[in-house]
C-alpha cells in the first residue's frame, strides 16, 4: 500500500481537538466483538469459487436483489417480499464514526450499528445475502454543499476539519486525489473497516465487504493504467486490514468509478491472493452503440450515454452485453466473480418496463450477480414510492426475480 504506517498517532493534533464523546457512541480502541449472536466464525451461506458464487454445499448461486441505504426495517424487508437473494447495503464510515479518535480510541456510532445488526440478523433469518458495502456519495459531508440536496457520506466530515480543502470543487477534486496517497487517512479507514469485519464475521448471511464504492481520483490526470495502479494500491492495504481479521469472506473491489474504469489492464499483484475477491462494476450505460468504451478498454468513450439523466431508454442487449464484456474479460483473467452492484433508472423514464427486462435478460445470459438501485424512497431510481409502497418498476422486478436462472 502507497504511504501505508503502522500507527494512528500520526493523526495528530487535528482529530484530538476534533474528538468528543456523545450518547449514541461508544468509545474503544479495538473493534468490538461479533454481536450478531453467532458462534464465532461461522461460515457465510455464500462465498466464491473461481469465477463463481457458491453455497455452502459448493453449489452455483446467482445473487440478486437490491441496493439498500436505509436501515428502516420498513425499507430492508422489502427486498425478502421482491424474492431478493441479495442485499447490497451501503455502510459509509461517516455514519459509523461520526466523531474523530481521541488518540488511540475511537467513537464508533453505537445506535446505528445497533440498527445494523437488526438489518444483518433479519437477512440471516431470511436467507438473504449480504454485502456490506463501504459507500460514498459525494465524498464527504465536509462537501455536501456541492452534493445533490446536500447528501453527502463516506470520509468523515472531521477528516477534514483543518480546512485544508476549501468546501469548492476543486477542493473536493484535491481531497479525492490526495486521499489514496494518505498514510493517515488508510490507517483510520482500515481501523474502520476492521471493526466492520469483526463484528460481522460470525453472521452467515454478510457474504462479503466492499472496499470503497465508485473509488474517484478527484483531478488527478491523466486517468490512465498508472492511476488505477494508485487506487488499487490503496486497497491493497484495506484488504490486508480485512483480510486479517476475515479471511472467509468474499471481497469486493472496484477500480475507478462506476464502470470499473481500467479494470481491463489492471495489475493486482499487490492484493496477494485474489482467492475471496470479486469485481464490481455499475451499470448505467444506456446501450445506445458499441459498448460505451474506448477502443483500448481503459475508459468510457465519448458515446456513453447514462440513464441517470432520465431519458427515455432505446438501448440494445446487444450494446450493454459488450459493455459489460470489457470488465468481464478482467474478471475471467483473475478467475474472480463480477457483479454488477448497482444499475437502474429513473422510475419516470419512459421505457422502464423494456429496460429492466433487457436488463435482467443480458445478466442471466452472462450468468452475473447484480444489484438494483435501490429501495430508498427518496431515490429518483427508487423502488418504493414515499409512502413505501412498490412502484410499477418494483412489481415488474418481482415478476423477473421469480423467474428461475441456471445456478439460482
């Protein structure tokens, strides 16, 4: 890992002037134990085989289901009545320790790791698959003023309390950019995710952990094979932290954005064993020609089309097939399993109905893992309505999820 210490000391003056305690966290410099009422490290239902998702008796799973960024029980328990097999669920750092270290000694949120583990024990009863997923959007709350109604996770806001990156977007960009190269920053990160790792290592339903959603190197150019190389170093390290606290559970990657940008020619040399590890890749190229890519695979081309934007949608199987070719043709070459974590499209769009389809059609054809985006109410793409009742798009998803797939 670049730059990678061995101590949190160096974290200095800024996070102890920043530190405070509060009554929805608890203080320890050590994560705290499983508390999923398990036995010690009792084997997920699912983890990997080659290429493949397998169970328990080393049988082909396909895992599919949706995002999840809510841990209202109202919400969660939506995807066992879709017939979801698969939980993505999105725990930002910012969330969980909301307060910086005093020291040595963290201020890890109590009461929504509390709200966690409900979700995670309602998935072990109901046998559906859980990826604990690393989030950011919009970086940091330090930036929500720059983020999409001011919505913000990921690094926490206190990491940035010296105000040594101005609340702009070319101080967002340089925070981005610098964090993959800071010690500091990846000691507290893995801390993090180790205390992650521990407490769920024991609870049958938490398939795995994902390092960091949609990793973004702010204005670092150009976004070549040497700047994958610098984010898949990062990691690198925050896979050592898991691993040597979990080394049973599957781990998710993904390379520079949501396509996986330079997944194609990246070198993970420096993640050891790639045995337990699995490609993410988010697919919201809207299919419209070619597959989305530049001709050497290392970044999207300037045909890209998204449906984030909500137009209506005219793409072809044919065109999301190749786009998701380009990063599968890096998984078959670490003999690795890809999912797609995240896809979808703004439930007003026109064509919905036929992208959906299309959509869940190429992935049993591909024999991928997925995740729609999401159950979230709030969410243009959202499956549940305010009211928390299913959408149209929902239904229609039900109906897909029924159907049965090869390895399901």
């Amino acid at each position: 890992m670049v730059g990678r210490t061995t101590s949190i000391f160096l974290v200095g003056a800024l996070l102890f002037l920043t530190s405070c305690s509060g009554s929805s966290t608890g203080s320890s410099s050590v994560p705290p134990p499983s508390s999923s009422g398990h036995p010690a490290d009792t084997g997920p239902f699912v983890t990997t085989q080659g290429q493949t998702f397998v169970d328990r008796a080393g049988d082909p799973v396909v895992l599919r289901g949706v995002d999840v960024h809510s841990l209202d029980p109202a919400v969660y328990e939506q995807a066992a009545a879709l017939g979801a097999n698969f939980m993505r669920v999105a725990v930002p750092w910012s969330d969980y320790e909301p307060l910086a270290p005093t020291g040595v000694e963290h201020h890890w949120n109590q009461s929504a790791l509390e709200q966690l583990d409900a979700l995670v024990r309602f998935c072990d009863g109901a046998h559906i698959n859980v990826l604990l997923d690393f989030h950011q959007h919009g970086w940091s709350p330090y930036f929500s003023a720059l983020a999409p109604a001011g919505r913000a996770n990921g690094i926490p806001a206190w990491f940035y309390a010296d105000g040594r990156y101005p609340d702009t977007a070319a101080g967002l960009d340089r925070a981005k950019r610098d964090f993959f190269q800071d010690a500091v920053g990846a000691e507290l990160y893995g801390q993090f995710a180790q205390m992650i790792a521990n407490r769920y290592r024991a609870s049958p339903s938490v398939m795995g952990y994902e390092i960091l959603n949609e990793p973004d190197p702010g204005d670092l150019l150009p976004r070549n094979h040497a700047t994958t190389q610098l984010v898949v170093g990062w990691e690198s390290g925050i896979l050592t932290d898991l691993r040597s606290v979990d080394p049973v559970r599957t781990v998710v990657f993904m390379t520079r954005g949501g396509p996986s940008m330079g997944a194609l020619h990246a070198d993970l040399q420096s993640f050891g064993s790639l045995e337990h590890l699995a490609l993410d890749v988010h697919d919201y190229f809207g299919g419209t020609g070619g597959s989305g890519y530049k001709p050497n695979g290392e970044n999207v081309s300037r045909q890209y089309t998204s449906t984030l934007v909500g137009l209506p949608y005219s793409g072809a199987a044919e065109s999301q097939t190749e786009y998701l070719e380009v990063d599968l043709d890096a998984a078959r070459r670490w003999d690795i399993p890809m999912i797609v974590g995240e896809w979808g499209a703004k439930r007003t769009a026109t064509g919905l109905g036929v992208y959906q389809s299309q959509m869940v059609g190429v992935f049993t054809s591909l024999g991928l893992s997925w995740a729609r985006w999401s159950l979230d109410p709030k969410e243009p793409l959202g499956l549940l309505t305010l009211q928390g009742a299913p959408t149209p798009a929902a239904v229609q998803l039900k109906r897909l999820l029924a159907r049965p797939v090869p390895g399901g």
